[in-house]
C-alpha cells in the first residue's frame, strides 16, 4: 500500500539537476494527496522558467511511479515564493560570505602560464574532468576574462546560468561545474575591461555562484602576471598555483615570471606542467616542434617538480574542439595518459585531513 512517507522516501532518490541536492532537501515539495485510485504530488520549483522543470517533473513521476501500487501519478509544477526562496538561498550558502576563504575544505588549484596559448585551458579543462570521473566533486572558475575557452572545452558553450534572485547555478558539462564570462557576453564579443571590473568578476564568481561543496576548485587564471593574478592572491592566498609552459625556451623564460608572482603573494606552487611536448607521427617518427627542456628549466628555477609532459596529440586537440576532454574521448592517448597521471599526483599531494574537525554538531 502507497502512504505519504513511503512517497516522500521516493521522492528523496530525485535529485535537483543543478543544485544537485534532493528536491526534498531543497523543500520543494508543496503536498502530497493520495487516495484509493491516484498519487497526486505538488513539487515548487525554484524560478518561473527553470530550465530543469521537464527533468524534475519526470524523475518526480518515475520515482512516484516506482511505489504507487498501480495508482494514477499527476504531478503539479509551481514556484516558490520570494521568501521561500531566500529562505533557501540562505541555507544553501549558509554563513560564510566567501565559501572558498581560508579554512575552507576545498583545494582550490590556480592554473597559470606567462604566455597565452600554451594549452593552460585545455591543462585545467582536461584535469578537472579527470578528478570529477575519479568521483570527486569539481568546479572550474575561467578567470582567463578576456581569452575564456572553458566553456568550449567542456562542451557547454552558449549554455547560462540559472539565476534564483541574486545567487546564480553553475553550467555542469562532464559532471564539472563551471562559470565564465564566456557565458554572459554574445558570441564574438570582445571583453575590454580594467583592473576595477576584473577584479569583481572574480569576486562575484568566488560569492554569487553556488558550487556546493567542492573537492576541488580549479582557477583558470589568464597568461601574465596582470590584475586577476594579483587579485586571486590577494583574495585566496592559500590557492595553490600550477604552472604551464611549452619546451621552448622564450615561453619556460615568461611563465617563470608568473610562478615567482604567485609566490610574491604567498601562494604555494605545487608544480610545473609541460604542453606541445614531442610526439609521434602515424609511422613513429618524433614530432619535436617546440624544441625540449622548457618545464624541466621552469621547475629547477621555481624549485618545484615537473608534474608531467603533454606531447602534441591531435587526439587532444580535437578533444578541445568538440568540448571532450581528451580524459574521458581517449583515454589511451599518449597525452590523456600524461594528464591523468598528473591529475592522480595532484589528489595525492593534497594535505592530510586527518584530526580536523568536521564541520558538524550534535542535534
């Protein structure tokens, strides 16, 4: 027999698409009625509009379906009001203003290089989806304002956040959430911005958009050592950086430059990466365009490991034109083996949680 809290313990298993949280959790549903012949269920979605209505309202009815003893299942869609909904933003961002500030649980990992095009974006894209495949939770800010490619690379370009009053939801391409500017500008549209904007983007990006609890947080921060660089130390001085650089030499010599920045802040470097490393054509022959040794001198100069080489690998580039990180389209690719073995020292390397206290109390 279907009673209101074998119902409600169904309706748990629904999760909110965006929020990723259940819908009970959430205190969307309004009511349950139930009577000899038919389930009816009222769910309050958060916004007129929300982009995730048809998914919610059909996993509500599948999940009803699942225990309503062959009942009829109507469900009734409507919105929250204005102080339900504050209500709810409230507890989602709970006390903390800066949910990323010291203390945090979160690693948040900055990715940084002295020049652009160096393949910074498609490190911290390809990285992130590798964590987020291993089960963890992650989250990418592409503070890179005016050269953003994240949204690309993670198939999500055109996609928008959905804004509940002043908090906004973060796109999710490959299980990753993500946030850019690329995703409030037209297509094509340049952004001419000075220190004083860039630096709120940044901040707004730290505040207004609920990520949840994350494991990782990667920064995709934009080549040089310019304003964000600085604002991102001044900000989240606990970040840690990791450098990106090709083998040539006038690159190694720029993206030095943005590590002893990092440091000058008191960031911590946890390593150098190396891209456009040598490959191989289709009948063996080594690919070596770029020269060698650039991240191995960028290393030895910063006093940190070299995390890996990423050779050249058409695999990886079509990966970024497609919006599939090449970690989860190729896995055997020489350059997705590289990524994903850096990605591991990566979780590994993080500091040992052991004796800290969990963020919880007695009821």
């Amino acid at each position: 027999m279907s009673d209101e809290s074998t119902v409600k313990r169904a309706l748990e298993t629904v999760i909110d698409p965006e929020i990723r949280r259940p819908i009970t959790e959430l205190d969307m549903v309004d009511h349950i009625t139930i009577s000899d012949t038919a389930i009816d269920v009222a769910i309050a979605l958060t916004i007129v509009g929300c982009p995730a209505s048809d998914r919610i309202e059909a996993d509500v009815t599948q999940a009803v379906t699942s225990v309503s003893g062959g009942k009829t299942v109507s469900v009734t869609l409507g919105v929250m009001d204005q102080a339900r909904r504050q209500t709810l933003i409230s507890r989602l961002r709970g006390e903390k203003k800066m949910p990323f500030g010291p203390g945090t649980l979160t690693r948040i990992i900055a990715v940084t290089s002295g020049k652009g095009g160096v393949g910074k974006s498609t490190v911290t894209a390809n990285l992130a989806a590798s964590a987020a495949k291993r089960g963890f939770a992650v989250g990418i800010i592409d503070a890179d304002v005016f050269g953003f490619s994240i949204p690309g690379l993670l198939g999500i370009e055109g996609t928008t956040p959905t804004r509940i009053d002043d908090m906004m939801l973060p796109p999710i391409g490959h299980d990753v959430k993500a946030i850019s500017i690329g995703m409030f500008v037209p297509p094509h549209q340049p952004v001419s911005w000075r220190g004083p904007m860039l630096h709120r983007t940044l901040t707004q990006f730290l505040t207004d958009v609920h990520f949840g609890d994350l494991d990782f947080l990667f920064i995709d921060l934009p080549p040089g050592t310019g304003d964000i660089a600085i604002s991102l130390g001044q900000t989240l001085p606990h970040s840690e950086v990791l450098v990106v650089t090709t083998p040539q030499v006038a690159a190694a010599d720029v993206a030095e430059r943005s590590g002893l920045v990092a440091r000058q802040v008191g960031q911590k470097i946890i390593g150098v990466v190396e891209t456009m490393s040598a490959g191989r054509l289709p009948d063996g022959t080594p690919l070596d365009l770029f020269g060698e040794g650039g991240g191995q001198e960028v290393a030895a100069r910063l006093d940190v490991p070299l995390l890996g080489n990423v050779p050249l690998s058409v695999a990886l580039r079509e990966g970024g034109d497609t919006g599939t990180p090449v970690t989860l389209s190729h896995p055997d690719d020489p350059a997705a083996v590289v990524l994903e073995t850096i990605a591991d020292t990566l979780i590994r390397s993080g500091n040992s949680r052991v004796g800290v206290s969990l963020p919880v109390s007695a009821v």
